[in-house]
C-alpha cells in the first residue's frame, strides 16, 4: 500500500507544479535603445530601455529586472532595474535600466568585430522580471544586418 501512496503523491504535486507554471503568462523583451552612459578603462555604463509586451489578457505588475546581454555569442553586459512597472494586458511599456561591462568583455567584442561588417550581429537579451517573489523569465535573440551599398 506504501507504494501506491508515494507515486499517487508524487503525481499530484507534479499536476499542481505544472497547473502554476501554465498559468504564468510569458513576457516578450527586446532592445528599444542603447546608449553609453559612461565610458571608463576598466567598466562601461549604458543606458539601456527594454521594449516589453503583453500577449495575455492580464495585466502583469513587476518590481524590478535582471538581465544579461550577449554579442555574437559572447558576454557583453549585465544589469538590473528596481523600476515597477505594469504592463497592460495586450500591451507593452517601456523599462529604462542600467547595464555594465567590464574591459575584458570590451576585450572579446573588440577580437570579433572584423566579421561583424560583413556578417552583421547578433545579440541575446536574457533575464527575468520579478513580481514579488515570483520570477518571469525572458530570452530574446535579434540581429542587426550589415547596411548594403548600392
């Protein structure tokens, strides 16, 4: 009998896991703006305003952000907001944010750049918005083509 108990239990909290999870709506982040804030030997500061939308039908409030952004595969940039927010149902807000690096990812963006004029670059914005304790996960990957000469 014990051991019918045990795979009972175990599916019961499993449905209840997944039942939270389906419920969390999903957040959509991108770049709107970046712009060096400060520029020093060893840490760069941008200013940096995500672009975030709403596909449910809530109305989701967040409290803060964390975030990592890469270039070409490579870490460039991490940072944080404390900015709240709420984002309309089937909407979006802008989120300003501060975002660092430090000379050695100065360092590996300035090793690959010569292939980024012909092959353009790619970027990853990933993180997650809080709301209480209750993260919102995000992952974002866009390119940026090289301009063409006619």
């Amino acid at each position: 009998m014990r051991i019918r108990i045990v795979p009972a239990a175990f599916a019961l909290l499993l449905a209840g896991a997944c039942a939270g999870t389906a419920q969390r709506p999903k957040l959509d982040v991108s770049i709107a703006e970046l712009g060096a804030a400060q520029i020093g030997v060893l840490e760069q500061t941008y200013s940096i305003k995500l672009r975030v939308q709403n596909p449910s039908p809530v109305d989701i409030s967040t409290d803060g952000l964390s975030f990592s952004i890469e270039i070409n595969g490579k870490p460039f940039a991490r940072g944080v907001s404390n900015q709240s927010v709420t984002i309309p149902r089937l909407g979006e807000a802008l989120v300003d944010a501060q975002a660092v690096s430090d000379l050695s990812g100065l360092i590996r963006q300035m090793r690959g750049i010569e292939g980024t004029a012909t092959s353009g670059l790619r970027y990853r914005l990933h993180g997650r918005f809080f709301s209480g304790d209750t993260p919102f996960p995000f992952d974002y990957s866009g390119s940026i083509k090289p301009l063409s000469t006619p």
